[in-house]
C-alpha cells in the first residue's frame, strides 16, 4: 500500500525525501520510473560505475519483446529474443533508518532474476510470474544506492514453463516497489506473500469458523516476545471479531502466528449475485510500541464440486460460465498496467461472464481483486504447460516453489475455487503422474480448502497423469482440430457414463476468428491456414455452447479465450504470432460475432446485435440476417420497411434470403426500446463494371 505521508526515498534526479523519526506501519514506494535498459548482456554493469548513458530510458512495467514476441515466425521458428537483458537503477536514501529493514518487491520479471545493490549480488529469483522480495539492508547506504537486475528469459531445462503455446515474455513486466519495515513484525520474505492468511474451513449461514495464520520475523539481536491481534471489519468497516495471541520469536529467526474464530452470521461471498468482502486487519507490537499493521481483504464462502449437479457455491448450484485470460495485449506484451486488466474485466462483465482461468502463470494482483469484487470463480496455475521431457529434482524443486508462491500469495481471494497443478504437459506418463503427485501434497499442505485441477488434452482420458488431481479440466477442440473426431456433447456423454462419480470441466474450447476473414457460408476450415472467417467461429460457438448448455454435470465450461492473445510461434491465421480464438482482437478495439452470441446467452443487459456487420460489401441479391438477442422476438427492417417479426431460438434470429436494393441498404433489428442497425451495400454485375469517377 502506499502511504500518504513522507517516505524513506525518492528517485535520484527527482526528489529526496528524510526519513519520518516515527513511522509505526510500513511504508511503501514505488520505483518504477528511471530505469536504464540493454537487451544484451553487459560484463560488469552490476558495479554502481558503469556506465549506462547509452542505454535506452524504461519505465515499468517493461519488457524487451513488446514488438518481437507477436511478429510471428521466421523460416517456421519462433525468433523472439530470449536472453539476458539488463536494468539499472539509481535512488537516494537521505539517511538510513534506524532499527528498520528495506526490503526490495518485484512484482514480475521473466524468468530468472539476479538482484544486485552496489555491486553486490543480493539474490536470485528463479520462475517469472511471482512477487518476490530481498531483504536489502545490509547492501544500502546513505545517499546514493545503485540497484541492477540481470533478466534473462530464455528456456531453462529446471524451470518451468518447459514450453506453452504462448510468448514468454522477458524483462520487469510488473512493477518495483521499495518497502521499509521494522526489524521485527510481519515476516516479508514468506514467498512474496502478505504473511497474513485467512481460510474458512467450516461454512454456513449461522456461523464461519476463521482460520488466521501470521508470519513473523525477528531480524533483532534478541529474541521478541510479538504481540498478533488481528480484528475482522465488515463491509461497512464495523468490527464483527477480535482475537489475539502473544508468540515469541528467536533472534534472527521466524515463527508463525496461528488464531481462530468464529464468525456468527456471516454474509457470505455469493458469486456475481453478491460478491461481499470481510477486511482482516492485524496488528504487530510488542511491549513498547505497535511495530506493524497489515489489512488484507477476503471472503466467506464454500465450494462443492457435484458430479451430477456441477458446482455448488455455498450449498446451491452455480453457472460457471467462464473465459480464458492471458495477461498480454497489442503495442505491450506481457508489460500491462493495472488500467488494462480493468479494462479487460469490463469486457469479461460485460459479457456476462461467471469465471474466469487465467492462463497459464500465476497474474497480477490486481486480476485476482478484479474477480473478487466482481464475482468471478477464478481457476489458476502454476507454468506447467509444454513438453517436459526429463522429470528432474530441479524442475520438481522449481514447481513446487511456485506453487508454493501461487498459494501463499493468493491464499485470501474468495474468488480461487482451484489451484492448477499444469496444463497440456507431456512427457513420460509415469514421471508426469509422480510430479503432479508430489505437487497435489504441496498444495494440500498449504491450503487443505481448495481443491487441485489439471488441465488435460491430448492423451487418453483416464491418463495416470489425469488420475492425480481432485478435479480434472478438459481442453477440447472438437469442431476445429481435425484430429479430435467427433462431437463435444458425444465425447462429454460417454466420459460422464464412464465415469459417473467424477465431477469435470471443459477447461477450453473454441477456433480462430478473423474480424478481416468474411464469409456467411463458410465451409470447414483448416486451422493452419490464412483463412478464418469470423462467421466459423461464431458457428462453432453456437453449436458448441448447445451442447455444453445441455449438460449440468459439466461444472464449468471455459471458452478459448476472451482476447486474442501473443504466440510468436504461430502462423496460421490473419496475423502471424497471434492465437485468433479470442472473442475480442488483441487490441481489444473490437468484440467479434461470437463475443455477442455469448453476451446474449450470459448478460442480462438487453442485447439484439445484428451478426456479419463487417461484411458490408455484398455481390449478391439476397442475404440471411442473423440476430444474436436475449429478447424473445426481433422485428426487421429493411430500407425503413418492416419485413418480419420472428421469434428467437436459443438467443438466435435468422430471416432468411433478405432482399437487398442495388447500393446501401439500412438493415435494422429491434425488439420495442432495443434495436441495432448496419449498412450492407450490394454491388450489382454491372456497377462492378462501372469505374468510380
């Protein structure tokens, strides 16, 4: 959090603040201003010396293959730069605080990170989708420090993602911020964490029974006798709860905190119906002074996974409707603010969305707030995704770190109803299973409340690898891919009788969508090649969408994916280095077709949306005009003339073979106070022949 009061630093060539002599709550400040930066190696620019006045000038959040990561392959390979790169910074510290600590946050940098201050080495971050945080203090001095972080994002054998049908993208794409904090308090080296989690392992209407567990460090000489009271506010910021427990820890050393309570007549934290969030504020002191305060947000709630009713969010069946979201977007890569993951949830409520799988790395904080105060059941994972060909102690050791980071720094969002252990990851079947197995007991160590998840594809269904997680996500293509015969609903209907007892979801689905590609009859498609029309995808969706609809005991069900998204191995397509199957461009400028077919199925805001708006130039007489509405009739209008009123099926209008007039024609859609109206203009044999004067 930052704090409205003077702060302990500011940037070197901008402002220099003293420190306040009695600050009792840490303090916050961002640096992610006046960074130096090299898309290369650089031998000895960790020394506060070197020079770096040739470097470009960054400000965070920043990646080095904003343009190269989505420009699509060379000779068929993928050619992003992926290596090291280095940034430097330089802020000054007006005097060093007394019996205090500073500690350096990184929100996000791909994928290995090694920290140095002044030249020496501090630490080294390995997986790039976390916080993490070094303890400073003993590398600073009064006056003018020199931070340099050496970032490399290439494919390391031990670190996970082995592979993944996405950009990896390199640099300081989150933000860098600088904590000072006192020497004993919350502990802020437990894996980028807040150090306060709350879980509600017994849930009703009548009462919750609250779980707290504080971190704490002591960097004193001595050993701290540390006073925890955390106090529990509602909504309105009225207290409902209160406990407290005095714990001593070593001298350099940690020890947690654990406290309970009970909770009567909890409102619980209902989905979009009523997204309601509890504060959890905890205060640190010992026998002289309050020495920290930490509030984190979070909410009351139960999830059920049923195999013939679906999901049961608190006791009651719930539409899971969900999107897939990778944190990139046009102009910017993986380097987005917090701005433009609000803009994204917008668009993911103004779809009428009830979830959402944010794919395949752990996302900025701001994502899993956004689904909270929204509503949003969120499924996320750890970067298990590609070919791992050797299951190794260090690619073992790596994910159960960042699972471990995953859990502990999201622990608190009602929203979670998951942890992912991977998705699509192959390799050895046996080695596979024996990982994920390894990764199930971290989790549960960690949060024995929420349930494992695997995303599967591509190998048998009852795959060992698929047998280890308590629930299990398909992703299916059928419909697209050639090689995956049949039907969903087919495929859905013999899994459910093979195995009736196991709740599942359909964790992807869906095809390419070009808003350049137009075609009102289109015919199969290739997925490889230059050609997806948009009316495919919208097809797809409505045949696919009727056949999930109809089956309740399918969970939840996630659509490939809400934005187009970066993945510079692929050319297949309008654009090169781009996955097309995204309901909204990459740009976000414009919602396809088949976004709207799912806004008039999910929202309850009026919709009527005239399909094949941006083919507007027509060759022949008579088209078909398909409505998408969630209105149960649709008038047409033709030219200001009233041609028919039909009634919609499944949220679908089709007036067939509608007469066009040579020229612009006005095609109007409406149902009393809502309507939508596009310009089609048909160009005649003959005025093909005419020149333009």
């Amino acid at each position: 959090m930052s704090l409205p009061r003077a702060l302990i630093f500011a940037l070197l060539a901008c402002i220099s603040i003293a420190l306040p002599a009695t600050a009792q709550i840490h303090a916050t400040a961002s640096l992610d201003t006046g960074w130096r930066f090299l898309r290369a190696d650089a031998k000895g620019a960790e020394a506060p010396a070197f020079d770096d006045s040739a470097w470009r000038v960054a400000t965070l959040p920043h990646t080095a293959n904003a343009g190269d990561g989505e420009d699509g392959p060379t000779a068929g390979k993928s050619d992003y730069y992926r290596g090291t790169m280095w940034y430097r910074k330089a802020i000054d510290l007006k005097a060093l605080p007394a019996s205090k600590r500073l500690y350096l946050q990184f929100d996000g940098a791909a994928l290995v990170s090694d920290v140095f201050v002044n030249g020496t080495f501090v630490g080294r971050h390995e997986g790039g989708y976390a916080t993490f945080r070094f303890d400073v203090s003993p590398y600073v001095t009064a006056g003018r420090n020199v931070i340099a972080v050496r970032v490399s994002n290439a494919v390391w054998p031990h670190i996970a993602p082995p592979g993944g049908d996405f950009t990896v993208y390199g640099g300081l794409y989150r933000g860098v911020s600088l904590i000072e904090a006192r020497e004993a308090g919350f502990d802020w080296l437990d894996h980028g964490s807040s150090a306060v989690a709350v879980t509600t392992p017994t849930v009703s209407t009548q009462s919750a029974t609250l779980n707290i567990r504080v971190g704490l460090r002591n960097h004193r000489a001595q050993a701290a006798r540390l006073i925890v009271q955390t106090r529990i506010f509602d909504a309105s910021g009225t207290p409902v709860l209160s406990v407290s427990k005095a714990v001593n820890v070593a001298a350099n050393g940690t020890a947690t905190a654990d406290l309970k309570g009970e909770l009567r007549a909890p409102r619980l934290w209902n989905g979009r119906k009523d997204p309601y969030l509890y504060s959890a504020v905890t205060e640190i002191s010992d026998d002289r002074a309050t020495l920290d305060r930490n509030s984190v947000a979070f909410g009351i709630r139960s999830v059920r996974f049923d195999a013939q009713k679906g999901l049961l969010l608190n006791g009651q069946p719930y539409e899971v409707n969900g999107v897939n979201l990778h944190a990139s977007r046009a102009g910017k890569g993986g380097a987005i603010t917090p701005a433009d993951i609000v803009e994204d949830f917008n668009l993911i409520d103004e779809m009428g969305a009830t979830a959402v799988r944010l794919v395949h790395y752990p996302h900025a904080e701001t994502a899993y707030e956004e689904a909270d105060r929204r509503g949003l059941l969120v499924l996320t994972e750890i970067p298990l995704v590609g070919h791992l060909p050797v299951v190794t102690e260090a690619i073992r050791a790596n994910a159960a770190q960042q699972l471990r980071e995953l859990i502990r720094q999201n622990l608190n969002h009602p929203s979670v109803i998951a942890w992912g252990l991977g998705n699509e990851l192959h390799g050895e079947t046996a080695a596979i299973a024996g990982l994920f197995r390894e990764l199930n007991t971290v989790s549960k160590t960690e949060d024995p409340t929420r349930a494992t998840i695997y995303a599967h594809c591509c190998v048998a269904d009852d795959d060992a690898r698929a047998l280890v997680t308590d629930q299990l996500g398909f992703n299916r293509y059928f419909g697209w891919y050639p090689e995956q015969k049949g039907t969903l609903g087919d495929w859905a209907d013999a899994y459910h009788k093979r195995f009736p007892t196991k709740p599942f979801a359909v964790t992807e689905y869906g095809a390419g969508g070009s808003v350049a590609h137009q075609d009102d009859t289109p015919g199969a498609v290739v997925p490889a090649s230059g050609w997806h029309p948009e009316q495919y995808q919208a097809l797809y969706h409505e045949t696919n969408w009727a056949m999930l609809k109809a089956r309740p005991f399918i969970w939840g069900r996630f659509v490939w994916q809400m934005f187009d998204a970066a993945s510079d191995g692929r050319n297949e397509g309008e654009q090169s280095g781009i996955n097309d199957k995204g309901l909204v461009t990459y740009d976000r400028k414009t919602r396809k077709d088949a976004f709207w077919f799912y806004k008039a199925q999910w929202s309850k805001a009026p919709v009527v949306y005239i399909t094949s708006r941006r083919f507007n130039q027509r060759s022949e007489p008579r088209a078909d005009v398909k409505i998408y509405t969630n209105q149960p009739q649709i008038t047409l209008t033709v030219n200001g003339a009233k041609l028919a009123t039909q009634n919609a099926v499944n949220g679908v209008v089709i007036f067939k073979s509608v007469p066009l007039n040579p020229g612009v024609n006005t095609i109007q859609a409406e149902n009393g106070a809502y309507y939508d109206r596009v310009r089609w203009a048909y160009m005649t044999p003959m005025d093909t022949l005419i020149p333009t004067p």
